[in-house]
C-alpha cells in the first residue's frame, strides 16, 4: 500500500530544496554587487546542489512509476524481512 512511500518523499525533497536553491540563486544573482564573495558562493553551491543532487529526481521518479504496484514488497512474508 505504502511500497513508494520512501522514494516519493525523497522526491519531494530533492525537487522542494531544488526549488529553494534556485530561489537563492536568483537572489544571489541580483544582489551579487553588494558582497561578491558570499553570492559567488550561494551561486556556486546551487550549481553543486543541481549537478550533484536535483539529477536523482528522475531516478526517483522512475523507481516511483515503474514500480509494479506493492508487488515487490508484498511478495515477502514477514518472517523474510
């Protein structure tokens, strides 16, 4: 009943920090003349977050959809786990 529980909240945490990253980005960007070296690091750490990171978002999803079901899961007995 709950077998993509697990990788669905992963997903949702991948693309949530995804988006807030990319929140800061856009703020870094903008107010980048005020303080170079700390919005170069905010903007380098939002390219670090999506190279390295937001990339497991398809796998995630794909582990999601391509699940058949709880069919894996409840194949096992409890006594196997």
């Amino acid at each position: 009943m709950f077998a993509a529980s697990v990788p669905y909240l992963k997903l949702a945490d991948v693309v949530v920090c995804g988006w807030q990253t990319a929140r800061a980005l856009l703020a870094a960007q903008a107010n980048r003349a005020s303080d170079t070296a700390f919005f170069d690091a905010k903007i380098a750490f939002a390219q670090c977050y999506a190279e390295h990171v937001l990339v497991q978002a398809g796998g995630l999803e794909a582990s999601i959809l391509g699940a058949k079901g709880n069919e894996s899961v409840l194949a096992l007995t409890k006594d196997e786990f």
